[in-house]
C-alpha cells in the first residue's frame, strides 16, 4: 500500500474521533497558550490522522479459533 493512500483508506468512527479531538485540543491549547495540551492534542491529531494505536501492527492480535474441545466435560468444585 502505499503512503497517501494510508490517510485515504480504513477511516472508521474511532479514527475520526481521535482527529476531532486532537484537532479540538490544538485548538483550546493554542487559545490558552498552555504547550502540555498543544503536545497531547497533538498526539491524538497524529494518532487519528495516521490512524495510530495501541495494537497497529497487530501486537494484541488473538485468534478466534476455539482452543478447547466442545466435547471435554468439565468438572467444578464447590468451595466453602
């Protein structure tokens, strides 16, 4: 894939929240001249703009396959 078309491709709601809040708090850190809250608005600026997280490159990734056998029987225990 290739660079411009990352900005173009796989908007989703998460992504277009992170923009809209990181454009928000650029806004109110630039009004109250206060940089601690330009940085963060800019971190999720960046983070919505080149659609960043946590688990980008499939870092929290799991698999759906089921790991145990429907058939197995379980057995509890009662505490007390």
């Amino acid at each position: 894939m290739s660079y411009w078309k990352q900005f173009i491709t796989n908007w989703n709601l998460c992504r277009i929240v992170r923009l809209i809040a990181g454009i928000s708090l650029l806004i109110y850190g630039i009004q109250i001249s206060e940089w601690l809250v330009i940085l963060f608005g800019g971190a999720w600026f960046a983070a919505g703009l080149f659609s960043m997280q946590c688990c980008s490159s499939n870092g929290c990734y799991t698999s759906y396959e089921k790991v145990f056998d429907k058939n197995e029987v379980v057995s509890f225990e009662e505490i007390k």
